[in-house]
C-alpha cells in the first residue's frame, strides 16, 4: 500500500490530537503528536535549569535528549518517552504548558524536532498533528487539516480532559494559557501556525468529536487516491 501522511495543524486544544489519533485507529496508521514532543523538550530544560536564552547550554542540552514513543496496549496510546523514562503524564502539567510555547519558539530545537518527524514519516503511513506540519514537517502531505475552534470552547474541553485525569485547574487560568500560546505560537519568527496551502479547514467549535473525525475521514476517502 501506499505510504500515505496526513497533516493537521491548529491552535492548542482545539481537539487536534484526540481527532488525530482517532484518525490514525481508524486507518491503522501512526499517530504522532508533535507537541508531545517540543513539551518532552521543555521538561528537560525545566528539570535541568536551561537558560533558554544561552545558545550554547540550549545546544548541549539538545544533545542529551531522546524522544521516543512507545504505544500502551492497556491506554491505547502512542506513549512519550524522554530519555527512555515515561514522561506522558509530566509533560501535560501546566508547568510544562506555561514554558512550552517559550521553548518552541527556539530555532535550535525546531531544527532538531523536525529532522526527526521528517524521519518518522519516511517508512510508515502516519498520522501527525502540530502547528508546522502542513507548512514545515510535510508541505507534500497527502491530505492537510487546518483546525480551529472558539477559545471559550477550546478552554471548557481541555478542563474537562484535566478533570477526566483528576487534575482541578480554573478554567480562567486555561483560557489565559491557551490565547498566550495562540498568540507566541502565531507570531513566532521561525514556523508561525498559519493554514498551509491547500489544507482544509475545519471549525469544530459545534462539531461533535464524532463529526469532526467523519469530516476528516471523508476528505480522505475523496482526496487520496488509492496506490
Ligand atoms: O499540541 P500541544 O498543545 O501539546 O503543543 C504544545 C506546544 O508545542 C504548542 O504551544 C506549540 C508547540 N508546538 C510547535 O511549536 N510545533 C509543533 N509542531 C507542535 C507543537
């Protein structure tokens, strides 16, 4: 069968990332969450006291970090492992989103992140969300996605995946992250989130998650000719 990408790129918490691996369970395709991946990033420079504004300690830092993903059977997800250590848990805290956006905003770590998305697409079909992965990671993809949602919507949906995981956090504080992160994230120099060219946008605000999965699936079965 033909090796096939699918993009999907948005603001944070706009329910890419459940669409994503719905998506990728459906087609039997890979799922990758690049977010996992800049938030495995800033749990190092946390941990280890990185100085993001020093070059060289961000350099260095780099170089001691591995990031892998290994799927749970029991969770049903494609887990994030940094340095061989599962992390997925750690990166989701709201220390770790607070610092995120600051940390990916750094050309050293995108340059290093990227290579290694571009050589997860180079065998296997996958599935990959973010916010420079129609734009950036893969301009060719199959099929991209460019997803939005209202920021009140957004902040209500990602309270009730931290009360799901027990974690309690005002809703207030959610919307203030989430529109700090639209706004570094959409302003950056170095990959801003903009809707690639020719990817398809889809507004979830009054979708269903089921709906919005079909919508996807749909543009599929229509745009990607069978090998
Ligand atoms: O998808 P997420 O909210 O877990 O992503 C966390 C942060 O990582 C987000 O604020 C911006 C950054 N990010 C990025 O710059 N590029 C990507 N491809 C994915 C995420």
């Amino acid at each position: 069968m033909k090796k096939i990408i699918v993009a999907i790129d948005g603001n944070s918490g706009c329910g890419k990332s459940s669409t994503a691996k719905a998506l990728a369970k459906a087609l039997k395709f890979i799922y990758i969450d690049t977010g996992a991946m800049y938030r495995a990033v800033t749990l190092f420079f946390i941990k280890h006291r990185i100085d993001l504004k020093n070059e060289s300690d961000v350099k260095e830092a780099l170089k001691q970090i591995d990031i892998s993903f290994k799927y749970n059977t029991t969770t049903c997800n494609n887990e994030t492992y940094l340095n061989g250590r599962n992390v997925e848990n750690q990166i989701r805290k709201m220390e770790v989103s607070d610092l995120v956006s600051a940390v990916s905003e750094i050309s050293q770590v995108r340059t290093q992140l990227v290579n290694q998305q571009r050589k997860l697409g180079e065998s296997k079909s996958l599935v990959m969300d973010g916010r420079d992965i129609g734009t950036v990671v893969f301009p060719n993809a199959d099929l991209k996605i460019f997803m939005t949602a209202d920021l009140k919507v957004r902040a209500l949906r990602r309270q009730k995946e931290l009360m799901d995981k027990n974690v309690s956090v005002d809703l207030k504080d959610i919307e203030e992250n989430l529109a700090n992160r639209d706004r570094i994230d959409s302003t950056r120099k170095d990959s801003p989130l903009k809707k690639a060219e020719g990817a398809h946008e889809i507004d979830t605000s009054r979708l269903t998650f089921e709906e919005q999965v079909d919508q996807i699936l749909q543009l599929i079965r229509h745009e990607i000719e069978p090998a």
